[in-house]
C-alpha cells in the first residue's frame, strides 16, 4: 500500500475515534468513499469501546 494512501486512511481512523471519544454519532462520519469510511467508523467504534470501558456506560 502507498505510504499516501495508508496516511489518508490512518488520519480518517484518528479522526473518526475523536468523534468518538467526544460523543458524536456514527452518521457524523464526513467520508463517503468506502475505505476512507470504514477506517473512520473503525475509529469510532474503537473509541465508543473505550469510553464504555473506561467510563462504565456514562
């Protein structure tokens, strides 16, 4: 994979566990092209993860 490429999907990862850490929905998600997307969701989901763990449900 291309470092570019592989750069674009790290920071949609990075962005999309942000949004998840700050609470914002899942259709928040401000990428519509399929990889960019399921690093960005991968993000959130890993984050809301994390909050739930770390913060008991609240």
């Amino acid at each position: 994979m291309k470092r570019q490429k592989r750069d674009r999907l790290e920071r949609a990862q990075s962005k999309g566990y942000q949004a998840g850490l700050t609470g914002k929905a899942k259709e928040c998600c401000p990428y519509h092209e399929s990889d960019t997307r399921a690093q960005w969701l991968g993000g959130w989901r890993t984050a809301v993860d994390d909050r739930v763990s770390h913060f008991g449900g609240k």
